[in-house]
C-alpha cells in the first residue's frame, strides 16, 4: 500500500475514524463508493487499519486499530487515539 495513489485518502480516513467509533452505516454514508477505483474503505479492512465491533441490540461499530494508528503515526497524522 505504500506509495498508493489512495494513501492521502485512507490517511484522511483513518484520522476522520481515529476522532472516535463511527457506526458502520455512518462510515458507509460518508466513505462507501461505487468506483472500483476508490477502494479507502475495503484497503483499510484488507490491511488490517480499522476493525468492526459488534455492539448487542446495536449497529456494528467501527474503530482504527493499532496498525491504523501506527500507519497515521508513520505517515506524519497525529490522531487523538481512541484505542
């Protein structure tokens, strides 16, 4: 993934995460397309960056996981951690 042309994308997109736990249809509404070319969400789930959580009687959550946070921390973002 380094050197990705969606790299700036997924970076902003683990920052925009990192701020808290994001319902998945709140990440789906603002970050899901249907370019086969604009693949933030589903790099970000292959590389292990966020991680889904399941919430009893509630919507799943989504969360960075330490390897996002630690992709943010080497590509220069400084989120507030919400690990």
């Amino acid at each position: 993934m380094t050197g990705s042309v969606l790299e700036p994308l997924i970076l902003d997109f683990l920052e925009w995460l990192a701020q808290e736990p994001r319902r998945y249809h709140d990440v789906m509404d603002a970050w899901q397309t249907s370019c086969p070319r604009l693949t933030v969400w589903e790099d970000s789930v292959d590389a292990g960056y966020v991680a889904r959580t399941n919430v009893p009687g509630d919507e799943q959550m989504i969360r960075v996981t330490s390897a996002g946070l630690d992709f943010l921390g080497n590509n220069g973002r400084r989120p507030e951690s919400q690990l």
